[in-house]
C-alpha cells in the first residue's frame, strides 16, 4: 500500500514536519476510503480550493495546507450519505445532520474516530472530532442576479440563526444579550434538528431548475460560485500517491479562485477557514476529558 514519506522536509520554502506529514497521511487514508465508495457506485466527486490547486501545482498537498476539500453535487452528496453511512470502514464516521443530532456546519465531513482534531468552534458541541476529509454540497443560484441576492440573503440569515443555536461570547454586551437570548429562549422553542432539515431544503430550492452556476451555499452564501457546466466531465491529476478527480475544466475554476496567478508561490503562506487545528493522530478525542479539550482551545484561541 502507497504511503507517505513521514519524515520532515522543506517545500517551497515551508518547512513540513512529521507531525503534519501523519496528519496528511491520516486524511488521505480517509480520502482512500471516500473515493472507493464512489467509483463502486459511479459518484462524482471534485477537489476544489487548496485541494485543486495543490494537486495542478504541487501534485499533492499545498505545503502549508492542512485539509481537503471535496464538492459533490447535491444528488451525489445525498447518494454518499445513504451509502456510506453504512459501507464505511468501522473507525471512519459520515459527520452531517443526518447522522449527529444538532450538528450544523453546512456540509458533511467524513472522520477518522481514532483520532483527534480539534478547532476553537468545538468549545461550543460535543460533535465527532476526530480528523477530517470536508466535502460540500453544490446546489443550484438563479441567474437572474436580483433574485440570486434575495435568495442569498435568506440563505445567509438562516445560517446566522442556526449558528446562534448555541451561546458564542461578544464583547460586545448588547450583541451577547442577543446572542443568548437566541441560544437560550428562541432555541429553547425551536427545534433546532427540524430547522436544519428545513434549511438544507430551502438551500435545495433551484435544484429542479437549470441555472449556469451552483454553489457551497449552506456553507458560504457569499463566496465563489462553480458554473454547472464544470462539473458534467472530471479529470484525474496526481496527487501525492493517488489520482484525484477534479473539474474537466479545472484552469477556469482556478482563475475563478485564485486568478491568473494561481501557479505562482505566495508570499504570504497559511491561513484556513476553519482556523488553527490541534491534531493528536494517535489518540481519539474520546480519551480527551473535557477540561483537556477546553484547555485546548483555550491554547489555540491565544494563538
């Protein structure tokens, strides 16, 4: 079985070391297990982001990147929940609302529960926090732009509610007045399994309609959007030691991204959505204690 090379080196200038190279080795394992399920039941899947232009640029893992990012157009995202839900290998967890009660991230992340990854948004659930692979759903936004923005908007103030479902801190003192009133009073009345549901189908909404481009929009409302055409054909390109599928037309998504530029090594390196990572590859997040976790993210809220 390919592996990866687990000993530190330097790429581009940026020094890897061996405990990001089991970290990587840990989501390619992940990865592994992802992309047999979808070539046993003809899914397509996509990379995107980092993940895309590390595989043109780097054939393989941007060297200061710590993730992978998968897309998958609703009807196949659905697809692999139901199926993977079940055929998965017994330590790997199909993360999504529909297999954790009250998780809300607005995609579905598939983990590894032998081991331990943990983000300062974790002080506030008690998810599966085991490494990940991220894989987003891409729904269909109107072409008309007027309409595209008022479906946008409710998508985005949707999000806002449910990410108020649990207390966050401000400094602010009238912003968390609201914010825990939200989290202890409206959340208290509201169901808030049944309002994720409700919103994963309102975001679902021109899925029946052809449209020129799709979108992560449950995750990012605002943000880069995929023309539909993209995702009719794929291609693979290396990747590490695998082959990864990504967009026929993969050059016009990076420009889309990251424009003309995109072959070019910033100077600027680093920088996730999801933030800094405490990463134990060896131990689960079931044998962290939850003053062990809060001490954690305490750390990393410093950093």
């Amino acid at each position: 079985m390919n592996k990866l090379n687990l000993n530190s080196e330097k790429k581009c200038g940026y020094l890897i070391d061996e405990n990001m190279k089991k970290v990587w080795q840990t989501e390619l394992d992940i990865l592994s297990e992802i992309i047999n399920i979808c070539k046993k039941h003809n899914l397509k899947y996509f990379g995107t982001g980092g993940t895309s232009l590390g595989a043109v640029r780097h054939k393989g893992f941007i060297p200061w990147d710590d993730d992978i990012d998968l897309v998958m157009k609703r009807e196949d995202y659905e697809k692999f929940i139901n199926i993977a839900s079940k055929e998965i290998k017994e330590n790997f967890f199909v993360q999504c609302s529909k297999t954790e009660k009250k998780y809300f991230r607005g995609h579905m992340q598939v983990r590894n529960s032998n081991t331990t990854a943990i983000i300062s948004d974790d002080k506030y659930n008690d998810y599966n926090k085991g490494i990940w692979v991220d894989i987003f759903p891409l729904d269909n936004v109107p072409d008309d732009l007027k309409e595209r923005e008022k479906f946008i908007k409710k998508i985005a103030k949707k999000r806002k509610l449910l990410e108020l479902s649990t207390y966050k801190k401000s400094n602010n003192i009238l912003k968390a007045i609201i914010k825990w009133f939200i989290a202890n009073v409206y959340w208290k009345i509201k169901d808030v399994d049944e309002e994720i549901k409700k919103f994963e189908e309102f975001s679902q909404k021109y899925n029946n309609t052809e449209t020129k481009q799709c979108g992560a929009i449950m995750f990012a409302p605002f943000e880069f959007k995929y023309d539909n055409d993209w995702c009719l054909g794929n291609e693979f390109l290396d990747f590490e030691y695998m082959q990864l599928s990504v967009f026929k037309d993969y050059k016009a998504h990076l420009v889309r991204q990251y424009g003309d530029n995109y072959m070019e090594i910033p100077k600027n390196k680093g920088g996730s959505k999801h933030g800094k990572v405490f990463f134990d590859v060896n131990k689960s997040y079931k044998t962290y204690s939850k003053s062990e976790i809060d001490k954690i993210i305490n750390e990393l809220e410093k950093e």
